[in-house]
C-alpha cells in the first residue's frame, strides 16, 4: 500500500473532503498527554496567540481552543473540511488556502501546531516559514497518529496485509521508519534550521478497538486507501475479514508522536540566515532519554479506546 509520503503532497489538499463530516467522525481524537505537555513547557495557555496548519475538521482545534488558544488562526486548504470546522469551532479565524501561500506576520505567534498533516508540506522550506512566525521563545508542536505499532503484535493488520498490498508489520515503512516515527530525521531538520531548542520527541503506544463499521469509515479516511481505483472492493473486503474473521472486533496498535521544539532568542530577519547556513544535524535514536542534546521519550500504553464513529 502506498505510505502517505510517497503520494504527491498536492493529493493532501483534497483527499479528505468528500464526506467531511464522516471524516470527523472517524479520526480518534489526540490524547490528553499531548497538550498536557504543551501546557507544562508554558506552550499551550490562556491567550496565546496560534496558528495550526492543516486543521482539517478541527479535531485538534477543538482541544487547542479548550486549553485558551487565541486568538487562534487556522490553516486549511480543503474547502469542504473548512465549510464542517468553521461550524465545529467558531470565533478562530479560518484561512481556507495551502500553508506555503498563507501570508503569516514574522514574529506574531506564540504556538505554532500542526495535527497528522506537516507529512503533506516540504520540510525544510515549512519549518523556516514556521520558525519566522514565531516570536523568540515560540513553541512549535507536530504531533501524528501512526496506525500500527511495530514492536507488538497486530493480527488484523496481517491478516489485511495481502488486500492492503502493504508490509506485514504495521509501522513496517520498507525502507525506514514511518515519517511520524523517524526521530533522527524529524529532530535533523529541527536542527538544521539553527534556531529551535528545546528539542523533545515523546510517543505513546495504545490501543483502538473497532467494530466492522468503525473499521470501514476510517479506513476510508486513509490516504493510501483514497487514492486506489479499487477503493470500495477493498473497504468491502475489510469489513467483511472485521466480521468473520475478528467476531466484529478488532483492536488496533497505535501510536501517537509528538516533536516540540522552542523558538530560539534570534530575531525573525535571521531566520533565513540561520536555515541556510544550517549544518547536519546529530541523528538521535528512538531510546528513552537524551540522545545529541534532545529529550527523546518513548512510552508503552496499555488503555484501549473505542474509534470516534462507534461509541463515544
């Protein structure tokens, strides 16, 4: 199966739209954790001033504007996914384009998020847009669900794998790690652009439990499924192995990985600077820890939860 970052990222403006509400319905929501860390690193607080790019339905926006986010201006590129947040999350001020043709003020921001969508966007080129956004001392935050856990055990997604037409591990990318869980490169590219500290990577493991119906209104949200010719005889096959195979339950490894980083005391003008004369960056592995001056944090879940689409 195609991974997301193999797709060309213009396919990421438009893949999601076409049934918005049952999208929102079917993407699990962000884990407390997530901005319970923000909040503790002073990041996430009553009025400060925000930005999130590719904000979808507003899932992540919901939880941004619960913890005092604004005013929060929200980037979103589908017009369809913007019609269902600008319903779900009034009072932020809605850009409906593609992050690389917003025009953002240098230095007037204080958090700058993104929520399973900074994959879609070239790296390098977002994060020095990002970094310049922000004012010294910003916060920038990236978080991802990846669906499937390589160190445990996933039964459905092996007994998918031959209709996926993916690897028999489910965080298995081929050729590396998923792009969510690629640390050394996530942290690299922090790196390079010369004015971020305060580097951390934390990720989670835990477990999503499905009903046949669940499994279909999410796997239809998956960009590699969206993207098939074949995609209903697929989602067909899918519901029917959930039923027969799986008694009408299946439990699905998860992890979610966060990357925070701290905007350095350069000013805006330098950033550019900064990112051109960046240099290589130390790799950093996946162990808990510290590893090349970054805090790296990697935690095993045992709680289940239940999909968005079945029993909230």
């Amino acid at each position: 199966m195609t991974r997301p970052e193999d797709l060309p990222r213009s396919f990421g403006r438009e893949a999601f739209g076409a049934d918005a509400a049952a999208y929102d319905a079917a993407r699990p929501a962000y884990p407390p954790w997530v901005f319970e860390e923000l909040t503790s690193r002073g990041a996430l607080r009553p009025g400060v001033a925000t930005f999130e790019i590719g904000a979808g339905t507003g899932i992540a926006t919901r939880e941004l504007i619960a913890h005092g986010a604004h005013p929060l201006t929200v980037i979103e590129p589908d017009a369809r996914l913007a019609a269902l947040l600008a319903v779900r999350c009034p009072g932020v001020e809605l850009r409906v384009a593609a992050f690389e043709d917003c025009a953002l003020d240098d230095g007037s921001f204080d958090l700058g998020f993104c929520a399973t969508a900074f994959h879609w966007l070239p790296e390098d080129e977002a994060l020095a847009k990002i970094a310049a956004a922000l004012r010294p001392g910003g916060w920038w935050a990236a978080v991802w669900h990846v669906f499937g856990d390589a160190g445990r055990h996933d039964a459905f997604h092996e007994a998918t794998a031959e209709i996926l037409d993916g690897p028999c591990s489910p965080s298995d990318a081929g050729d590396g790690p998923p792009f969510a869980l690629d640390s050394t490169a996530r942290i690299g590219a922090l790196e390079r652009t010369g004015v971020f500290e305060d580097i951390a990577h934390r990720r989670e493991s835990w477990q999503l439990v499905l009903d046949p119906a669940d499994v279909v209104q999410l796997y239809r949200t998956f960009s590699p499924i969206a993207a098939r010719p074949d995609r209903d005889a697929v989602l067909a096959a899918l519901r029917r192995i959930a039923e027969q195979g799986f008694g009408g339950r299946v439990t699905r490894n998860m992890t979610t990985s966060l990357y925070v980083a701290r905007r350095s005391e350069l000013r805006p003008a330098a950033v550019g600077a900064a990112v051109t004369a960046g240099g290589d960056a130390e790799g950093a592995g996946e162990a808990g820890g510290e590893v090349g001056g970054v805090a790296e944090a990697h935690v095993e879940g045992d709680g289940e939860d239940r999909a968005p689409g079945g029993a909230q």
